[in-house]
C-alpha cells in the first residue's frame, strides 16, 4: 500500500474514534451483542460531538423533515406499525453528519471483525417525535424481506426526565409480551438490537424528543422489498 494511502487510512480511523467517549465502548457493544442479541449503552459519544448532533437535530426545519413511512403494512404480522415521528435522511453532506457517518463506519468494521457480522453499509435519519407522538410495537426487518440486520437508535435530548416519557420499550424474542427493559430517550445513550429478533415500541413523547435511528444492513440481492421506513 502506498504510503499516503496508508497514513490517510490511519488518520481516518484516529479521527472516527475521537468522537467515542470510551475506548471500551465497542467492547462493551460486542460483548452484549455476542451474548443477548441486544445492548444499551450511555455515555457513547464525547459530549461536545453529541451537542453538535442535537444542534444539527433542532436546526431541521420542520418543513424538511418527512412524514415517517408506516409501508408493508398489511404485511406486518406483530402489530399495525403506526408511528407519528417525521424523519430526515442522513448523507455526509455537512461535516457533523459525515462525521456521525464515519463514526458509525468504524463501529460497521468492529462488528465485522469481531462477531463475522459481513454488514455491508449503514443508513440513518434523523428522527423527531412532538410531544404525544409514538411508534407502536413493530420488529424492524422480517425474516427474508430485509436486510437490515442491527437497528441503532441513538438519543439526543439532554436533561430527559421520567416524566417526559417517550420510552424505548424492548421486548423479548422468543416472548413478545414479554418486556426486557424500558429505556429513556437520554442524550448519548445507543440502542442497538438485532432487527428481525426485537420487537420494540416508542411510548408517547411528552415534549420533543430528538433522535437518529439508523440500521445495518448486509447487502442480499432479495431487495424486492421495500423497507419500511422508505
Ligand atoms: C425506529 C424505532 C426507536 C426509538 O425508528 O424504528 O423503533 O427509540 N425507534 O426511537
Ligand atoms: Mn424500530
């Protein structure tokens, strides 16, 4: 490899990891993953990085963003997928979003190098709920039709109280009455699952809450599909 090629490589990877908090924060994901299917993780992002996030969230007029899809739904076997968030995509084209996108490319390479994931790319939008909005229970991909592989949710809003809901509530894969926890949407903490197994809902939002829900996805040629976010 030629040497520019090899110290902008470098470079890159340095950089992407500055924006973590925690060093340990990819063992801590794997680990989880490895052994549940699932992790929640605070404290994920440096706080200056998370901060321009929120900014770049609230920044979004509400004219640009999207009316979330609710798509394939009478194909959805689990429940009626009803939400009322409205999104925005995310490309790399200002600095803080291309810098949220490395950061989760060099997560893309950890997974892959640890648990032999093969996920080929990463999509994510923006995502707002105004107070009394929701997303009922839903699982992300269903068997065959996707390939979404891990959902990622990361949370933006600082200061989040009990009271202002808006919960991520997990369910069990083998028992989908079954709750394995609920999670408040609190700045810089991850959620990530896998997307066929889990099903999940958003309770009721009691003022804006702002996040980036965001899934990898390996690249099957079964793609007649269409996600249901899109
Ligand atoms: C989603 C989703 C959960 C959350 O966007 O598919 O389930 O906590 N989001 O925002
Ligand atoms: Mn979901």
């Amino acid at each position: 490899m030629p040497r520019e090629t090899l110290s902008a490589a470098t470079h890159y990877h340095e950089s992407a990891m500055s924006l973590f908090e925690r060093e340990e924060v990819f063992t801590d994901i794997l680990t989880d993953l490895q052994r549940q299917g699932w992790s929640v993780q605070d404290n994920v992002f440096s706080s200056e990085f998370i901060q321009a996030l929120m900014a770049e969230a609230q920044g979004i007029e509400s004219t640009n963003m999207l009316q979330a899809g609710i798509g394939r739904q009478q194909d959805h076997q689990l429940s009626l997928n009803a939400r009322r968030d409205t999104i925005q995509w995310i490309d790399g084209d200002r600095p803080i979003r291309r810098d949220f996108l490395n950061a989760m490319e060099a997560l893309r390479l950890a997974l892959n190098r640890r648990l032999f994931l093969g996920l080929f790319d990463y999509e994510a939008h923006f995502a707002r709920y105004e107070a009394g909005a929701f997303y009922e229970k839903h699982v992300d991909a269903f068997h065959g039709r996707s390939n979404r592989v891990l959902s990622t949710v990361l949370y933006l809003n600082q200061d989040w109280q009990q009271q202002d809901g808006g919960e991520l509530v997990l369910y069990d894969e083998r028992d989908s009455e079954h709750e394995l926890g609920r999670f408040l949407p609190q700045q810089g903490r991850l959620a990530i699952f896998l997307s066929e197994a889990f099903p999940h809902q958003v309770l009721p939002a009691k003022r804006t809450r702002h996040s980036i829900a965001g899934w990898f996805r390996v690249n099957n040629s079964t793609g007649q599909f269409v996600d249901p976010d899109q």
